[in-house]
C-alpha cells in the first residue's frame, strides 16, 4: 500500500539525506572528519554526532505517540495540518540557514568521533526513523502529539509536537546539518 502524501514527502526526504551524508562522508580520514574550519563551528563528525543524539533521544517519544495512536484508534487521511508552532519550528531548521541556534546540552555532540563508528550509528538510527514514519501511515498526524525531550521538564507536560510535523522537522534538521557538514567539507582550509 503506498504512503500518503506527508508520509511519502518525510520518506524521500530522510532517503536523500543518507545519500547526502554517504556523498559528504567519502572517503574522509579521522583527522579530515574531525577538522573544525574554525573555534566554535562543528566538524563533520559533530554534525553527524548531533544528529545522532537527537535521532537517539527523540526515537521513543515518537515510537509512543504512534503505539499510543493504533492502541486508541486514532486514524486520519492528510493532507495535514499544523499549528503556527509547529510550522516555525519546521522552517526555522529549513534551508538557507537565515538564524544559527545554539543545541540544547542534551544534544551536543563529542568533540572527536570515530568515522566509521558515527556514520553507522547515523544509517542505524535514520533506518529507524524511517521504519517509524512508515510504520505511522493511517494515524492521524495531526491529533497525535509526540513529547519534546529537550524541553526543560517543566514545559514537556504543555508543549508537545505533532507526531507528522515532528517527523518532518527531523527530516527538515537532518538536511540543515548536513548541508552544514559539506559546507565544512567544501572549506578552502580543509585537510586535503
């Protein structure tokens, strides 16, 4: 059966960003992955690490919100919509990059990473993602709200995400970052 539309839309765009990480990861030497262009910017491997702590911590709240929407029942048919909210924070992570955000502590990234250690924990982790967003297809996107673990917990019991727009923000993130990665990738100053 194929996906809806917004499901079909997160899917492609999580396939293009593995391609997009396998082409900026090629053949990079630790020291090429770990180069930082400049103090206060990230190396490919910290983009690549980021991205895996947040596919990491994010994974099981939205795991639940989709065990929680097949175990009540809650289907629908997009296209969806969502809130100002939720449609701010999909473009505030959209490209070109118009504003730098400094990551929640939870989701910063170690400052030297093993290459081949890091790019497949990233395959790892976006395979999973993937199958979670497929595995969604008939819920409704809208209704179900996934938790937002880099919230203070104070706000996390108020602020909760759309489960659709939650995985279009990943999506939409993961490409920000990795268009980051090859930036650094294209640097004049990197190692050859």
């Amino acid at each position: 059966m194929p996906l809806s539309e917004d499901l079909a839309i997160v899917v492609v765009e999580m396939d293009g960003n593995i391609s997009h990480m396998e082409s900026v990861t090629a053949g990079l030497t630790r020291e090429q992955f770990n180069w930082r262009p400049a103090p206060g910017t990230w190396s490919i491997g910290e983009c690549l690490n980021h991205l895996n702590i947040v596919c990491e911590i994010d994974l099981a709240p939205i795991r639940e919100a989709i065990e929680d929407g097949r175990a009540r029942g809650i289907t629908g048919r997009g296209p969806f919509s969502y809130g100002f909210l939720a449609k701010r924070l999909i473009a505030s992570q959209s490209l070109p990059v118009k504003k730098k955000f400094k990551a929640p502590a939870v989701y910063l990234p170690p400052p030297d990473a093993d290459p081949a250690t890091t790019i497949a924990e990233y395959r790892r982790a976006n395979a999973e993602l993937r199958k979670l967003a497929v595995s969604a297809e008939g819920l409704d996107l809208a209704r179900l709200k996934t938790d937002m673990p880099a919230l203070p917990a104070l706000l996390r019991p108020f602020l909760k995400m759309p489960l659709g727009a939650r995985l279009a923000m990943l999506a939409t993130h993961n490409h920000r970052h990795l268009w980051q990665a090859e930036q650094v990738r294209l640097n004049q100053q990197f190692p050859r």
